[in-house]
C-alpha cells in the first residue's frame, strides 16, 4: 500500500464519523470536524475543549490544544469516550 492510499483510507475512516455526537442528557456536545478537528461544549459552554483527533478503524485519539490526550472507542455507532457514553445526533 502505497502512503497515498493509507491516506485516503484513514480520511474515509474518519468520514464516517464526522459529525455532532451527544451524551443522552445532550449536557456534552463533541463535534468532530471534517477537517480532523474537535469542537466539545459542555452545558452552557460553548468550545469548552478543541484539538484535534486521529481515528484508525474503529479508535479515535484525541489531542486538545491544551495538551490533554484522551482516547475512544466507536461501537454500533456509539462513542464511548471518557467513561461517557455518546450518541450520533441525527
């Protein structure tokens, strides 16, 4: 495989992923950006964190712009990220 081809796999990996994802009570709103960004607000504040993140198969890796990592698991369209549990917002 050739490093173009890695590129664009990983880059429709993370297509579909993309998009708002929100706990049940939607206090937590963590958008994942096109451009491999993160926007997260939490209740009445908006870009409480940022950074970006990386997604290889079915993880995702965060780093804020603070420095903070973190990591995350999608499963059956569902992220598990932080010991919260996120849903698709549709």
């Amino acid at each position: 495989m050739n490093p173009n081809q890695a590129n664009t796999e990983a880059s429709q990996t993370s297509n579909l992923y993309v998009g708002m994802w929100v706990t049940e009570d939607g206090y937590i709103r963590h958008e994942l950006l096109p451009n491999n960004r993160y926007d997260e607000a939490r209740g009445d504040r908006e870009s409480a964190y940022q950074g970006r993140y990386e997604i290889t198969g079915n993880r995702i890796n965060y780093w804020d712009d603070t420095g903070f990592t973190a990591d995350g698991e999608f499963r059956d369209d569902v992220l598990y990220h932080g010991g919260y549990i996120f849903y698709r917002e549709r």
